[in-house]
C-alpha cells in the first residue's frame, strides 16, 4: 500500500516492551492488520476521550 505523504507524516515512536506487548496484545484480539492500524487506533480512541472529558469540565 502506497502511502500519500501530502496526506501522512511518518514519526518514530519508541515504547517500553511492557507497552509495546500491551499495544501487540490488542492489535492480535481486535485483529487489525499490522500493529501501525493498531497503534492508530489506541491514539484514535484517546483523543475521543480527551475530547470528551475536556467538555465535561
């Protein structure tokens, strides 16, 4: 899959292993295709709940 890079910006993330295992556990359960979607997702699902704790204050 090609990637449109006016579109994307790729970063380098390190994690401690006990994370990275954690992060690798959910991407095998919700059985994402590799551990970037994964890793999209749990940031995806963060920001909402920042979004929404954030309006309730």
């Amino acid at each position: 899959m090609t990637v449109d890079k006016s579109k994307n910006k790729q970063v380098l993330v390190t994690f401690p292993l006990e994370q990275l295992e954690e992060i690798e556990d959910y991407w095998h359960e919700k059985r994402y295709n590799n551990r970037n979607e994964a890793i999209r997702a749990l940031i995806q699902e963060g920001l909402k709940h920042t979004k929404k704790t954030d309006k309730s204050k």
